[in-house]
C-alpha cells in the first residue's frame, strides 16, 4: 500500500513534463499487480493454510489454476512497474 500511495503522489506531484507519461503507466503497472495479488491473497492466504491434505476442497485444482495464471501476471507488472518509474 504504501508503494501505491507512493506512486499516485509522484504521478500527481511530479508535473506534466515528458516523464508523465511514464509516471503514468508505472502507477497502471502498479494497479495491475496489486488487483492480481492483494485479492488473491487475502481471499486464499488462510484457506489454502487450512487445508487438509486428506480433505482438499472441491475446487482446490481451480484455485491453483488461478493463482498460477496470475502469479506469472505480477512479477512483470512490478518489474515494469520498478523500470517505469526508475
């Protein structure tokens, strides 16, 4: 949070010089990464610590799906992220 926070400021506060436009799509790659981790987490964090081995949830390989497709989502989006704005 405090990154996003961060980011908005900077897009904001940093003028509307050649830079915005980086600035901008930084704050995006920013937004996408945290859409695709921050719910995830939260919603999985303790059911997926909770599960028992011998019971799994019905729909446990579909979670894994998700959470696999936007595990490879994330990294780049932060690594976009940390470019855009450097």
């Amino acid at each position: 949070m405090p990154t996003l926070v961060s980011a908005v400021a900077v897009t904001v506060l940093g003028g509307s010089d050649l830079g915005l436009a980086f600035r901008v799509t930084g704050l995006l790659a920013l937004l996408i990464w945290a859409l695709g981790h921050v719910p995830r987490h939260a919603r999985d964090q303790f059911s997926i610590l909770d599960w028992d081995p011998d019971s799994l949830p019905k729909d446990w390989r579909e979670q894994v799906k998700l959470w696999e497709r936007f595990a490879s989502v994330r990294p780049w989006a932060a690594m976009a992220a940390f470019a855009l704005f450097s």
